[in-house]
C-alpha cells in the first residue's frame, strides 16, 4: 500500500475510495465509470498539489521512503555490474557502495549513497550516513576509475555525513575533505545526480563533478531544515520557515547555477513511478556523458574547478 505524505491526504481519500471501488468491480457489481471519473480526480489532485509545492513539501518527497535507491538504479541501468567494497584501510560503509558495470554500452565506475530500506536496511546501510571510510572507499574507485579511464557516475541521497565520535576520531572532515579534492582532481568525466537529499558536506564529497543533476523534487542544502532551524532560532517547528531561506529546491538552485540540469519527475514524485524515473535519469546521464567524452583529461579537469569557483560570483559584481 502506498505511503501518504501529509499534504497528500486529498489523494490518499480518493484513492481508499478507487480500491473499494475497484474490488466491487472486479466482483461485476458496477461499471467501470465510476472508476474512472476518480482515476482522472485523482490525478487532477496530484497535478494540482505537485504544481506548488513548498521546500518543507519537497523535502519531504525527497525523503519519501519508496524513493528509487541507488541500489534500484544500478539493478535498472547497469549491467554486469560488479560491486567493489573496502577503503584498504580501516572497514568497507554500507553507507556508500560502487563497482564497475556497463552503462548503455559503456564501462563505468558508478558510485553512491545507500539508505537502506526497513529497520534492518537503514540500520545496516546508516540512513546513508557515510562515515570516513566510506569517503575513501569513494576515492579508492574514483582513482581506479581514472587509472582505468573510466566515466564516473555518482548518485547522491544522504542528509548529510555520519557526525559519531568514531567518525570524527577516524577523519571524517579530512576524508570529506580528500574526497572533494578527488573529484576536482579527476582526469575523467564525473556526473553527480541529487536522486533525494543532498546534505551538506556528505553530499558535496560525491558531487563536485563536470555536470550535476538534480531530480525535480530532490533537495540539496549545506544543513538539513532541522539543523539550519536548531542553529538560527533553537526551535525545532521552525524547520519549514529554513527550508524556505535555505533554498534547497531544483529551481532555486538551477537558478543559482550549482545545478546544471533539473530532470522531472513522474507526476506525484519519483515514488510513484520508479521505473520511469530511472529511465528519466538515465537519458539525462548518457547525453552529459556523450557530452564529456570527447575532452581531454586537462579539459575535463579545469572545466570541473572553473565550475566550482565560479559559483557566486555573479552576486558580487
């Protein structure tokens, strides 16, 4: 049974009232007309609360639990994939996974968040909260995707880096660090997608890339709303009130020039369609990577930091 976001209530009530429908119309005790006038208000209804969604809203949907994970793209968009765990150095995070696969014809080096599903899938895969040897296992394949000269693809969906004593004992702001130097050192084409939450450093670590997507109802901030509200007010209620300054959506940061593409979303959000999503996103990604191909290592490279550097400047002129 789907899961309902608060402000889906009208579309949760005409849906309960479709299935009783549809049950008495399998029986053969009515007609489908019925059925079909609440399919269409159904979809009115989605098309009309999706069409002015708030940034709380959006981050809600980003957080959506029936979310296409990264392990649902890879099974979707990659072939032979083979999975490559370890940092070498201390223990392999669930939190991040990646391995070598073909990609529309392509070798490439995927890479990408995990949040795991049930308590048992968050639990063992962090709620995506990649602690520092996660970050390295991320450097690890993006220097061998680079010896090989392979595309890398990075899929990002964390709230942000795992903040535990352990994690900070073992570096993390240093592997964070290390891993954006990484990608900005990269000899390869890198592609970043925001599939669900971008959260702060966490995020940036896999997607200081030559393109960066976004999926239309995703969110990618330096703090979640939670956090910004806890830092400037003390107050936990005031999350939306920071979702709004924070501009975290795919418009708002489009606009902002730190993402170079929005990819839309099936109607009612990525959840409600996953197969359609992925084939979305994977359209999006081949036409960026066939776009990239071509330049050479010093290109790809310059291309990446100019990217990042010039971000903002256009405010202070």
């Amino acid at each position: 049974m789907s899961v309902y976001l608060d402000f889906e209530k009208p579309v949760a009530e005409i849906d309960s009232r479709l299935r009783d429908l549809r049950r008495v119309a399998d029986a053969g005790d009515t007609d489908q007309t019925e059925v079909t006038r609440l399919e269409a208000k159904a979809q009115e209804q989605l098309k009309a609360i999706y069409a002015k969604l708030t940034p709380w809203q959006k981050t809600q949907v980003a957080r959506h639990q029936d979310r296409p994970h990264f392990a649902d793209y890879v099974a979707a968009l990659v072939t032979d994939f083979m999975p490559l765990a370890g940092d070498r150095a201390f223990a392999d995070d669930n939190a991040i996974h990646g391995g070598i696969g073909r990609f529309r014809g392509r070798s490439v080096m995927f890479i990408g968040h995990e949040k795991g599903r049930g308590t048992e899938g968050r639990v063992k895969h962090n709620f995506g909260m990649a602690k520092p040897e996660g970050y390295r296992k991320a450097i690890r394949l993006m220097r061998l995707a680079e010896r090989f000269r392979l595309p890398v693809i990075a899929l990002v969906d964390t709230p942000g880096a795992y903040p535990g004593v352990g994690a900070e004992e073992r570096g993390q702001a240093e592997a964070i660090a290390r891993s954006i130097e990484c990608c900005l050192d990269l000899q390869v084409p890198l592609i970043a997608a925001i599939v669900g939450e971008g959260g702060s450093g966490g995020a940036v670590a896999l997607a200081a890339a030559n393109r960066v997507l976004m999926l239309e109802h995703a969110v990618y901030s330096v703090i979640s709303p939670e956090g910004g509200a806890a830092i400037l007010w003390n107050a936990a209620d005031k999350a939306q009130d920071a979702a709004d300054a924070l501009k975290i959506t795919a418009s708002d940061l489009l606009r902002l020039k730190v993402v170079d593409e929005v990819v839309r979303e099936p109607l009612g959000g990525a959840h409600r369609d996953a197969a359609a999503m992925i084939e979305a996103l994977g359209d999006a990604v081949a036409k960026h990577l066939m776009a990239l191909e071509p330049l050479d290592p010093a290109r790809l490279r310059e291309d990446r930091r100019r990217k990042f550097l010039d971000m903002g400047r256009e405010g202070l002129n």
